[in-house]
C-alpha cells in the first residue's frame, strides 16, 4: 500500500479508537481526533480556547453532501480546490442530518461548529484526502486544528512540533517538510461562504483571490472576520 494512504489508515484508525494522532499535511502538521475525550485532549494539551472551535478535515465530496451555499459559493469552491488544485478550509452553513454530525458527540460539535457553520478543510495532501475519504466513507468526522501550542504558530516540521505536546499523542507520525509553510507561522487560508471575507489570510491567499476574481468576478477584501 502507498505509504499515504498507509498513514492516513493509521491516523484514522488511532482517532477511530478514541485516540488522537498528529501528522503532517501540505499546510503544516495537524492534531486531530473524533471523541469527545480525543477533542477535550486536543483543547487542553494545545492550552486552546474552546472559543475557537476545531475545524473538520474534508474533501470536495464531503464538501458537497455537507454544506449548504449559493451556487456561486459552491461553483468558487469546485473552482479554487478541484481546477486549481489550491489547499482551502471554508466556513460554511452545514446539514444537521448529515452522518458527519449527526454521529459525532455533541461535545464534538459543540467545539467543531459555531452558530451553524463549520470550518471544512480540503486539499491539504494525499494523507489528509485519505483520513477525509474514510471519514465520509463511514460517516464519522475526523475534527482536530494544526499541532502546535496555541499561538505557538504552525509547524512545518515534525521536530519543530512542541515536545509537550507531540509527546502527549497516541501517533504521532514524522512526515518530514510540509509542501507550503507561511512566514507567519499560518495554516490554510480561511474563507466564510456567506460573504467571500476570509477568516485567516493564510496559505496561497494570493492564488485564491485571483480565481475568484478571474472566475467570478469577486474581490477577497484583507480585512479579516473577527
């Protein structure tokens, strides 16, 4: 088997356990897990604010089934991560009925969603499109944010991970370099649905702002949603 999709099995099995697992993904290296002991484990070894909700680790399929939005928002997504091939989390208006929350505990979902949105990660790489496929495959999320202390920035190398925390995993898998890192210590670039204003300018922001523009005529303002 490719050893991606050897580790993205591993990963999805560790979380699928109740555990938590840390591997890397093209945007910088991630924790994740789907219990509920697994996010509050997450919450508190990052020392996270449950303020600031995990995200959910997605494909353009899952995208599809899960996520409510105008055709124009869904054409810009298709655009940017399945034309493009461009790395994107989006917030987005999601189903209730579909497996993926309506499976996952309600702690999950309490600190993976706010008010009725969810933060979708797609594109980040051939081990996190695996964990995505499994988790659409049997109808439970894998939820997490990047590894890294809170406000500690993300890291795009596994020795740069925060030894309390990289130890403190059930898998912690070294994956060496990520594809793309951020001066600024920045995941994936952020965009909410309903108004095209980013969350985070993040990873190829720049990139995502011009297919917007050239596709559909949309200017990304760099004024950032508090």
């Amino acid at each position: 088997m490719d050893v991606n999709l050897e580790t993205g099995k591993r990963i999805f099995e560790t979380v699928s356990s109740g555990g938590v697992g840390i591997f890397r993904t093209d945007v910088g290296y991630a924790i994740v897990g789907q219990s509920a002991p697994a996010i509050e484990r997450i919450f508190t070894h990052k020392k996270r604010s449950y303020d600031k909700p995990c995200g959910c680790f997605g494909s353009l399929k899952m995208f599809d089934e899960l996520i409510e939005c105008s055709p124009k928002a869904r054409d810009f997504v298709h655009s940017v991560v399945g034309v493009h091939s461009l790395p994107l989390s989006i917030v987005g208006r999601f189903r209730s009925e579909h497996p993926i929350i309506a499976n996952a505990d309600p702690f999950t979902v309490k600190h993976g969603t706010k008010g009725g949105t969810i933060d979708l990660l797609m594109n980040v790489g051939p081990i996190h499109n695996e964990i995505a496929r499994l988790a659409l495959q049997s109808g439970k999320g894998v939820w997490g944010s990047s590894a890294n202390m809170s406000l500690g920035g993300s890291k795009y190398d596994f020795d740069t991970i925060e030894p309390e925390l990289r130890n403190a995993v059930d898998t912690a898998i070294d994956g060496g370099t990520t594809l793309y890192s951020n001066s600024k210590g920045f995941g994936s670039s952020i965009i909410d649905l309903d108004t095209f204003r980013p969350f985070r300018i993040g990873i190829k922001f720049e990139e995502i702002c011009a297919v917007a523009k050239a596709d559909f005529d949309v200017q990304i303002p760099t004024e950032v949603l508090a």
